[in-house]
C-alpha cells in the first residue's frame, strides 16, 4: 500500500509536492462540499417557498404553533458553537492543541444542547399529534389556537388541511439538518481523538478546520431555518 | 516523496502488487479506473440485454412473451441501468480516473481514498438496484414520476436508495476532479494548456458538484413520501407533483451533459490526434464546455412543457434550450474543421469518433425540434424522444465513451487489440444503430407512443425494422467488448509508448504506466496539440 | 496566504455582531408589522447577513484566495437561479 506510515506533520502525502499544497488541495475539497451541501438543503428551501406561495396562511399559522423562544435558544448555542469552533481553528493553527481540545469539547457540549432542545420541540409537537408521517398526523386544534397571535387567531378556520405541509417541511429541515449535528457530532470526536494522538502543528490542520467549515455550515442553514420557520 | 522507490521493483501499476486485495483497497487512480471498466461493463451488458429483449418483444404487433408490467418493468431497469450505472459513471470515473492525472502530469488524483469510495458507493448502489429486481421489480420509468412511484410496488424505494448512493460516487468523483485540476498540475501546465479532454471532465464535475446534491434530495423525499407518507408530492394532502419534475429535472437535465461533455472530450482528443493537426479553435471549444455546462442550469423545464407547468415558463425555458445549440455547434465545427486537410487515419478510435460526429449532429438537431414549444406538444411520449435519446447518449456518448476505450487501451494494458476486428465493431455498431433509430423517428413523428409494448399495426415494418437493428448494435458492442478483453489478456505487447503519435503528457511514459505514473514530473512548455 | 490566523478579537467581535443581529430578527419579527412580505424580506435580508459575516470570518473566506469565494458563490449563485425559475412557474401558472 502506499499509505505507508510518514509523519504527517512534517511530510505530504505522496502525491503532493508540500504540505501547503496538499492543504490548499484539502480545504478546497471541504469548499466544494459545501457548495453540494448549499444545493441540497436548497432544494428544501425551493419546496419551502413554493408552499409558502401557496399556503402563506398556514405558514403563519404553523410558525406560529412553534416555541420561537426554544429556537432562539437554540439560534444562541448554535452561534456559540460556532465561535468556540472557529476559535480552536485560531488555537490550532497557532498550536496550543490543549486550548482546541478544550474548545472543542464546548462545541460539542453545545452540539448536545442542540440536540437536547430539539428533542423536546419534537416530542411536545408529536404529542399534539403535529407529525405528519405515518398515521400520526391528528393536529390538537385548541392547543395551535391558544398558541396564535391575536393577529392571526382569524386565520385558521380558512383551510387547516394544508397545514400539514408546513409541518412536513418544518420536519425534513429541521430533521436533515439535526442529521448533519449528529455527523458534526461524529466528526469533533474524530478531531478530539486526532489532537489527543497529538496529530495536528501550526503546519498541518486541515482537518480542524474543514471540521470547522462543516459545523459552520450548519450554522449558517440554521441562520435561515430559524427565522423562517419560528418567527415568519 | 520517498515511497517511490519501495514500489519501483514491481514494474508497472497492474501488477506491482499482486492479490483480489491489493486490487480492492487500492488507491491508485489507474487501478480503479480498471475496476470500473470490470463493473461498467458487466452493467452495460446487462443493461444491453434488456434493450434487447424490449425490442424483441416489439418485433410483432402484438405481445409476444412479455406482458405489460413485464414489458414496464424491462424497460425501467433498462433505463436506470444504462443512466445511472453506465453512462455518467462510464467517462469521467472510468476513463477521467486513468487519464486525468496522467494528462496534467500527476501522480495522483489529490484524493485518493475518496476516490476508491466513490467506486465503492457505485458499487452498493447498483447492488441495492440489482437487490431490488428480488422485489418484483420497478415499473416507473427511470424517472420515478410522482405520484405513481410514490404508489407503486416497493421495490421503488430500494432502487431510489441505489441511485440515491451512488449520486454520492457522482459527487466525490466531482470534487476530486476539480480539486485535482486546480492544484495538481504539472509545472508549466497553465489551464489554457490543459488538454481538452481535461477541460470537459472539469465542465462536467461542476455540474456533478453542483447538480448531484439536488438529486440526493429529491431521492429523499421520495423515500420519506413512501416510507413515512408525508405527502409533500401529493396533490390530494397540498403537495405538488410538478414540484418533483422540477427537482427531478434541475439535476437530471444537467445529467445528461454529464454524459456527454466529457465524451465530447474525447472526441477532441482523438480528431486532433488521429488527423495530426493542431485542433482548430482550442479556446473555443475550451470555454464552449464550460458554456454547456452553465447554460445546463437553465433548460430543465423543457421536459416539462406538457406537465402543467406554466405556459410562460415554457417558452422561457424553450428560448433558453435553443441556446444549448450554440456552444455544441462550435465544438462540431471546430472538429470538422480539424479534421480538414489533416492526414485522417481510420482506427478504431477514429472511427468511432467520426460515428459520434455523425450520430451526435442528428441528435443535437433533431433535439432543437423538442426544445421548439409547440412541436413538442406533438413530438413528447413518442418514440421521436426515444430516438432522439438514443442518439444523444448512445450515437453520442457511448460512441466517445468506446471511441476513449480503445484510444487509451494501449496505455491502460500495454498491449494491442485487434485492429480490424475494432473496425468491423465501429462499423456494425454504426450500420445498426441506424436501422434501430431511424425508423423510430418516422414512427414518432407519426404519432407511435413510447412505453407500450403493443402497437397498431400500421407501425409493424418500423418496429421489425428496428429490431433487426438492435441486433447489429448489440453484436457490434459485444464484439467490441470482445476484442478489449481479448486485447488484454492475448493482445501483442505494444512497448511503444505513444502508438498513435499523440501530444498530450500521458503518451510520453511507459505503458503501462508505473505505479506513480511519471519517474520525474514533466515541465511543460507548450500547448498541446502542437503537430508538424 | 492562507495561514492567515484569525485573532480571538475579532471572534469574539463577529460572535457578538452575530448575537446582535439574531437580536434584531426576532424584535423586528415580533414587534415591526410591515405586513407578511415586508417581515419575509427584512428576516431574508438579516439573514444573508449573518451568513456573510459567517462566510467571511468564522469560514475565513476574507482571507481566502479568489477560488474558494468562486466556489460558494457558485453554490448560492445556482441555488438563487433554481429558487428564481421555480417560482417563477407557480406565479405564472
């Protein structure tokens, strides 16, 4: 094989020419990542704005049965993640591992958070019978009325069937999105156990930092799920 | 860096390592374009089979041996097989694999290991597709409209599955590719010294980047739709079918020039060196890849113009899918344009370059007709699409694709095939692909509709004709494949290094190449290209 | 070039813009009527914002070379042509 064992701090890969090469090769790989991971979660963003087009009521209504203070926590720890992020990215490359470590394990506790706040979204609107899948979809109509703004409470006699379409969107997003915490979850392990091995110099961390690129991205879809779903 | 030497006793890269295992975790690019050409094939016959079969049914008016779900069933998996196993796979995972990195003086391509993933997520995937012919079956089409495949036999959320993983082969093969170019080039090798063949895989990876991901979704949500029943494509819960045409359609729109850009590559490549002339128009038909690929993006609506989409809408995307005509008749033009006054030789290669010249134009053509509104009204659902298909991806990129197959054979095996036989199989394949198309112009325009397998009677002479048709193609592939395979085993060894007097860097090493391609990296000084 | 490191300053200055403004989405969201539209598009606006800010200084692409900016813009520029055509069919339609 010719994955022979070098040391990848000093060395490039076989291929390469110098290691700054083979970072610039990495990170751009990571860019051009993240360019599919745009389209993919833009073809959802497509879906969302066509319905929105059509059913822009139930939207306001379905935005409104949601817990934007849960989301705007959720906005917050997710901002917060990405700081401490982008900080062990800074503490890397200027090579004090032991700080990254640290920040790393903040971004992950933050990850966890995250996940957590999700999880009792998901399960109170489950229990009002607000997901659409399987045979579950039973909407507990008294409970989305008492959670409307006054400006909207004359909304929701026009056409509730199709709220259920908001609430499919808000799970494929939300859903797809909180599938990519639990990669970035996956992913900072893999970075903790390589700084651990003490894998990574001021001269090699491509990985931390497409690492960071990844949990960044998925920040930035969170920027727009947030608004469009919670507050709009 | 220093790992050359621990290889440089095993010769070249076929067999510096020896074992089933060196060959399944290898990440040299060479050896995996050499399992894709094992695997393609194997799906290309398969595939060819129930093209086969599908037109043997239609030999008589009515139903022969087949019935109607059988019939749809062959005819799906005849697609998907042939769209997503063979065609996109076929160019720029196979041959862009083996020549890339060898044409812009690397040694690499600069992922190594995704690359050898991406073969393995074809390589699932098809399995999941092959998996689901235990459950019955597929009877959608290959492009799984909702809501019928949103209702249909469950074997559609494995084959969804499949295609679904191996967009993900698509992807990393893009990424890589890109990443390669930019950063791996010999030095000296500017981009407006990039061969041309290099210049289509870079046009087609940005669309398999940016194109893929949106099939990934769509896939998704069919899965979700049928799994879970979310009814986001449902008309009778809110949902929109058109909707998924149009996801549908913004990545498999773009897909078709994932086919045939890099085929149009080849193309450029062999005419160049086969008339030994300077290509005429080198930056035009640089840019007009990277034309094809954008314009790509803004055309998907023409396969919906009777879908219920907006009538608006179609003629913007009608006007817009004439522009596709433009950069693909610079390239036609330009390679007509090399090939006079050069000194043509007739090889196997040529030949098949000149069949995709010659099929490709009718196809180019005949697909201004459907890209017109109104005679798409007429024209849509009848065999005048098949046959307008067929010409594209069969005339056009399978025809490059077996034209780049026999250029770089001599380098991939190091040794030769058998000339005349290479073509007589040029030559059939181009007698039969014309008698199995050509009347299924004149049957659709004369109104015979696709995906049934009866007919009225008045259609007989055109299917007979067609069938007949089929065979010579079938044969004439098989015989290729035969003579490739027997080249490889039996083949005289061709120590030449460059047999057909080519320009481009991968002519001036060993063939077979060694394991990292190049004892020392070329500088280079000049365009390629430059004969005389 | 690239082995730009961004100091902890301006970490913390762009975490705190990016705070700021989730701020200001929900305010403007919650207590400025501008009718539907004119919520949907003040939110979009703040949005494509933050994700600059994010793009720029969290993904470093202020300190990036042409290329990696080319790419992602690449991705959004075809994302806004998908959004903009398929939207353009249902207000047609």
């Amino acid at each position: 094989m010719s994955t022979a064992s070098y040391d990848k701090k000093t060395q490039a890969a076989h291929h390469f020419d110098s290691l700054d090469q083979q970072h610039e090769a990495g990170k751009q790989g990571v860019w051009l990542f993240m360019a599919t991971e745009i389209m993919m979660f833009g073809g959802l963003f497509v879906g969302y704005f066509l319905y929105r087009f059509k059913f822009h009521d139930m939207y306001i209504v379905g935005g409104d049965s949601l817990n934007w203070q849960l989301g705007a926590l959720n906005t917050l720890v997710l901002l917060i993640s990405s700081f401490t992020m982008a900080q062990a990215v800074t503490e890397t490359m200027s090579g004090n591992n032991k700080k990254a470590l640290k920040l790393i394990y903040v971004t992950v506790a933050c990850a966890f958070v995250f996940l957590i706040v999700k999880y009792f979204e998901y399960s109170a609107k489950v229990h009002h019978g607000m997901f659409p899948g399987f045979d579950m979809w039973n909407p507990d109509m008294t409970y989305i009325m008492s959670q409307l703004r006054e400006s909207s409470q004359g909304i929701i006699t026009a056409d509730p069937a199709n709220l259920r379409l908001f609430f499919v969107l808000y799970f494929a997003m939300t859903g797809l999105h909180g599938i990519h915490i639990l990669i970035g979850i996956g992913l900072m392990f893999w970075i903790i156990k390589r700084i651990k091995n003490d894998e990574f110099s001021p001269k090699y961390y491509t990985a931390v930092e497409g690492v960071g690129l990844y949990w960044h991205i998925v920040d930035i879809i969170w920027i727009f799920l947030f608004p469009l779903m919670y507050l709009i | 860096m220093s790992q050359s030497d621990t290889h440089s006793h095993g010769g070249n890269y076929i067999n510096c390592e020896k074992g089933l295992w060196s060959w399944l975790t290898t990440i040299d690019h060479k050896r995996i374009a050499l399992m894709y050409f094992i695997v393609i094939m194997a799906f290309f016959l398969f595939g060819g089979l129930f093209a086969v079969l599908l037109r043997l049914e239609l030999l008589t008016p009515e139903p022969l041996f087949m019935t109607g779900d059988m019939y749809n069933r062959a005819m799906t998996l005849h697609g998907s097989i042939m769209v997503f196993m063979v065609i996109i796979p076929g160019v720029p995972a196979l041959l862009g694999n083996f020549a890339l990195p060898l044409m812009i003086g690397a040694k690499d391509v600069a992922f190594p290991k995704l690359n050898l993933g991406s073969w393995y997520c074809l390589v699932i995937g098809a399995a999941i597709v092959v998996l689901s012919l235990f459950w019955g079956g597929v009877d959608t089409g290959w492009t799984f409209y909702t809501p019928y495949s949103a209702k249909s036999s469950d074997a559609v959320t494995l084959v969804v599955l499949g295609a679904f993983v191996m967009g993900f082969s698509s992807i990393l093969t893009g990424v890589n590719f890109i990443v390669t170019i930019h950063k791996l080039r010999a030095p000296g090798m500017t981009m407006m010294r990039l061969p041309l063949f290099v210049w289509s895989l870079y046009a087609t990876a940005i669309i398999q980047v940016i194109a893929t991901p949106v099939l990934g979704i769509t896939l998704l949500l069919l899965i979700f739709e049928r799994t879970f029943g979310i009814g986001i494509f449902d008309a009778s819960m809110g949902g929109d079918p058109v909707l998924f045409q149009h996801f549908f359609w913004f990545y498999s729109h773009p897909a078709v020039y994932i086919m045939i850009i890099p085929a149009m590559g080849i193309v450029s490549e062999v005419i160049s060196t086969f008339s030994q002339k300077t290509i005429f128009g080198y930056k035009a038909i640089a840019y007009s890849s990277l034309a094809i690929s954008a314009i790509s993006f803004l055309v998907w609506g023409h396969h919906m113009f009777v879908s219920g989409q907006s009538g608006f809408l179609g003629k913007i995307f009608s006007i817009l899918t004439m522009l596709v005509g433009v950069p693909t008749a610079i390239k036609m033009f330009n390679w007509v344009a090399t090939m006079y006054k050069g000194r043509v030789k007739l090889d196997t290669p040529m030949l098949y370059s000149i069949n995709f010249l010659s099929l490709f134009t009718i196809g180019g053509v005949t697909g201004l007709f459907l890209a017109a509104f109104s005679v798409d009204v007429h024209l849509h659902d009848t065999y005048f699409v098949v046959a307008h298909f067929h010409y594209t991806m069969l005339g056009g990129a399978l025809m490059g694709f077996f034209s780049g197959l026999f250029y770089w054979f001599p380098k991939m095996s190091g040794k030769m095939y058998d000339e005349t036989l290479g073509r007589v199989s040029a030559i059939m394949t181009f007698v039969g692909f014309n008698l199995t198309f050509i009347p299924q112009f004149i049957m659709g325009s004369q109104g015979m509709p696709r995906r049934y397998h009866t007919y009225d009677g008045v259609f007989a002479p055109y299917h007979i004709t067609s069938t007949v048709g089929s065979w010579i193609v079938a044969a004439g592939f098989i015989l290729a494949i035969y003579v490739m395979v027997r080249g490889m085993f039996k083949g005289i060894p061709c120590t030449e290094k460059n047999p057909w007097g080519g320009t481009t860097l991968e002519w001036s090493i060993d063939s077979p190449p060694i394991h990292e391609n190049f004892t020392e990296i070329p500088t280079v000084t000049g365009r390629p290209y430059e004969y005389r | 070039m690239s082995h730009h490191i961004v100091p902890l300053k301006t970490n913390i200055i762009t975490l705190s813009t990016l705070v700021f403004l989730t701020a200001v989405t929900v305010l403007t969201a919650k207590y400025i009527h501008l009718g539907e539209n004119g919520n949907l598009v003040l939110a979009m606006f703040i949005a494509c914002v933050k994700a600059t800010i994010v793009f720029g200084w969290f993904m470093h692409l202020k300190y990036e070379g042409i290329m990696n900016r080319v790419i992602a813009l690449c991705g959004l520029g075809f994302l806004l042509l998908f959004v903009g055509l398929s939207y353009l069919d249902l207000f047609f339609r």
